[in-house]
C-alpha cells in the first residue's frame, strides 16, 4: 500500500508533498526502522503527474550506513541513508502538524548532513 505522499524531481531538487499526518509517519517509520535490528525501509508512494518537475518517484528508501545522512534520487526512488544519529535528525524535518513548507539544503560544514545530498523540499498541505 502507498504512502498517501507524492515525489518529485527535476535532478537538481527533490520535493516531498503530503497531508501533515503522511508527512509524520515517514517520520515515525524513520524512527521506527532506527529502534529495530532491520537495514532498511522502503515506503512506496503516489505516482502521479511531476508537472512542472520532470519525474514522479515511485518509492522512498531510507538505509542505515555510515557516516552523514545522503539524499539522492537513484532507479525511480528517493534514497535517504545515513548513520543513526544523522537519520534520527533528518527524520525531525518531516515532523509537521500544520500546512507548512520547508527546504533542507545540504551545508558543506553540515556533519550530520552530506554536502552532496540533493536539496529536499517538504510540503504539507491541509489534511
């Protein structure tokens, strides 16, 4: 079953659209995969017309790994990995109760973040 979210990209941003309440349980499987033994999460999500982006993304992946949290877009979904603490961190940005629109942006002096993430825009819309 999909997450009642959308994703975007133009391969320079990515943006993450969703009710409040979709965008927080992306947050909450975060949380959840980092208080589990399991590597990995894939949440499949809403394909639909990327206009004025230039493709939908089927599927959110986020993987624990080493080092800062890195946002990419690679074989038709967005790849979030990351050691824990960088994930958990990350994880805050989709913790949203109200209609609201965020950037996260990569900071090349970020250590929780990789310099080489993609830029990620998140946006809620009303329930």
């Amino acid at each position: 079953m999909a997450v009642n979210l959308t994703i975007f990209t133009d391969g320079k941003e990515v943006e993450i659209t969703g009710s409040p309440a979709a965008l927080r349980s992306v947050r909450l499987a975060i949380l959840k995969l980092l208080s589990s033994p399991i590597a990995s999460i894939r949440l499949p999500v809403a394909v639909r017309d990327p206009g004025p982006y230039t493709c939908s993304l089927a599927e959110l992946v986020v993987e624990r790994a080493e080092g800062p949290s890195l946002v990419s877009v690679t074989q038709g979904a967005l790849s979030i990995t990351g050691c824990d603490a960088s994930l958990a961190r990350l994880a805050t940005w989709f913790d949203i109760s109200t209609c609201h629109h965020s950037h996260f942006e990569p900071l090349p002096d970020d250590p929780h973040h990789s310099a080489e993430s993609i830029p990620l825009i998140i946006e809620a819309f009303a329930d």
